[in-house]
C-alpha cells in the first residue's frame, strides 16, 4: 500500500510538470502538441507491443474512441496556447472550470439529473474565473483559451466513461492518442496557415528533450504509475489526489519563472475561490463516500 501512494504521488507530481514543460518548450501550441502526441504515440506503442497489450478493434468499436481522442488533442492545443498567450500559472488556474463544464454537459450527455451541489461548487469556481478576468486584462487572451481548453477536458472525462465500460483502458489510450494524433496532423496544414511560427516548425536541442520527458514521463510514465495505483487504492482517492495538480504546477512557476511578480492581488482572490469550491468538492464526494460505505455494512 505504501508503494501505490507513492506511485500514485509521483503520478501527480509529474502532471504538475506538464504546464511548465509548455512554457520551456519554444514551439507554438499546435506543433508543441503535436510533437507531444507523436512521441507518445511512439512509446505507447513501443511499449504496448513489447507487454503484448495491444488489440485489434473493428472500425465501428474504434471510431467513438478515435473521436475522443480528437477531443483531448483539442484540449492539449487550447491547454498550450493558454500557457502560451499567458503563463502556466493562469493555464491550470482555468483548468479548474472542468468540474463547471462537467456538471452542465454530463447530465445532458448521458442523461441524468442536474446535481444542484455541483452547480453551485462549479458557479464558485467560475466566480473566481470571472474575477481574474475582469481585472488582469493582460492575461484575457489566455484565459479565453484556457476556458475551451477546460470545456474540452470535461468532454474527455465524460465520453471516458461511456468508453471504459467496453474496453480495457491501454486499447483505449493506444487508439485515443493514436487517431487524436492523425485529427490534429490534417488539422496542421490550415493551423499553420492561420497561425504562423515565430521561429523554426522543428524542435531545437533542448525542445526535444523536454518534449520527451513530457511525452514518456508525463504522459507514459504517469499513466503507469496511475494504473499501478489504482490496483491497491480507490479510484476516488486516486481522482482527489489529483486535485493538487493545479498547486504542483502553480508552486513551480513561482519557483522557475517568478510568475508570481505579474499576478495583482485579484488574482489570489479569485485563486481562493477556486480552492474553496475544490475544498468544498473534496468534503461532499468523502462524505458522500463514506454515507454509502456505511449503508452498505448496514445492508
């Protein structure tokens, strides 16, 4: 047990890395995400292939999957180009409305009842969106993108899991991440036509090793240690540890890239807000974890 809470940190920890990772990395949001999907696809498969975990799916079983795949690869360019047309710190910040976009399109997704709980938690967090967009206009560009970027998130999880009922989750990962890479590489052509590099399409030295270590311990490695996790300890202490993601990566563009100096005291405001739904959250989903635990022993 000691082992999986370690691995299950260090998921978290290396999740943290992946904003400030787009920050280092020189590229434009389109061709940082595409490197990300190209060189994790490479490893996934790799990887995959050696453990003998890959499936052959028909395209009728593929298609739905490949679709979400699309959805995360739109999430990871609208994720860069909010850390891009901002800072890190403001890319995670409105990472925190997925749980507002969740409890809106969940319910009419898969056809369930609105959680009025949910609602207001999520009105909260977008309170503090809301007020650091009103007053670091500097940031506006950013957050907009950051907004999508958060929208595309919550489309992900919810279609996640209509998919993982069906199938085991490397297929589901292998082929997500497979055909989100092909969408976005016919995509490219019109998005850089539109949206010109500054510099050069390929990586440099140092851009490549960070894309890299994004790809294989941000992105693999993190997936490993998550798996890992989830045999020994639940999945919704695995989903709330993941709730200090936004902190890990906060911490470090402090830490790295003093971000903190650029930021006015509404900004911190606003970040309280967001932590206090995220608070507020965790209480209601241990309550109501521990409710049902204990009317099951009853029953």
């Amino acid at each position: 047990m000691k082992k999986a809470f370690i691995q299950l940190h260090l998921a978290v920890f290396l999740a943290g890395f992946t904003g400030i990772l787009g920050k280092l990395i020189s590229l434009n949001e389109g061709l940082l995400t595409w490197y990300r999907m190209l060189f994790t696809v490479i490893a996934l498969y790799l990887l995959f292939r050696f453990q003998g975990a890959l499936k052959r799916l028909s395209f009728k079983e593929a298609l739905p999957i490949g679709l979400t795949g699309c959805v995360i690869a739109m999430h990871w360019l609208f994720f860069y180009g909010s850390i891009k047309y901002a800072n890190a710190t403001i890319g995670v910040v409105c990472f925190s409305l997925t749980s507002f976009f969740t409890a809106i399109l969940e319910p009419l997704i898969i056809r369930r009842k609105f959680d009025a709980s949910e609602l207001l938690l999520s009105l909260l967090t977008l309170g503090g969106i809301l007020l650091i967009f009103h007053f670091d206009t500097q940031y506006r560009t950013g957050i907009i993108l950051g907004i999508f970027s958060s929208m595309f998130a919550a489309l992900f999880t919810i279609f996640n899991k209509k998919l993982i009922v069906k199938h085991d989750t490397k297929t589901i990962t292998f082929y997500e991440l497979t055909v989100g890479f092909l969408g976005l590489t016919l995509l490219m052509p019109l998005y850089l036509y539109l949206f010109p590099p500054q510099g050069s399409m390929l990586p440099g030295g140092m851009d490549i090793v960070y894309l890299l270590v994004l790809a294989w311990f941000c992105t693999v490695l993190l997936y490993l240690f998550q798996m890992s996790a989830l045999t020994k300890i639940s999945a919704f202490t695995v989903n709330l540890t993941f709730n200090l993601e936004p902190l890990y990566t906060i911490a470090l563009a402090f830490l790295l890239f003093q971000e903190n100096e650029n930021l006015n005291p509404n900004f911190y405001i606003g970040l309280s807000l967001i932590m206090i739904s995220v608070v507020l959250q965790m209480a209601k989903v241990f309550y109501e974890g521990r409710k049902a635990k204990k009317a099951a022993i009853a029953a």
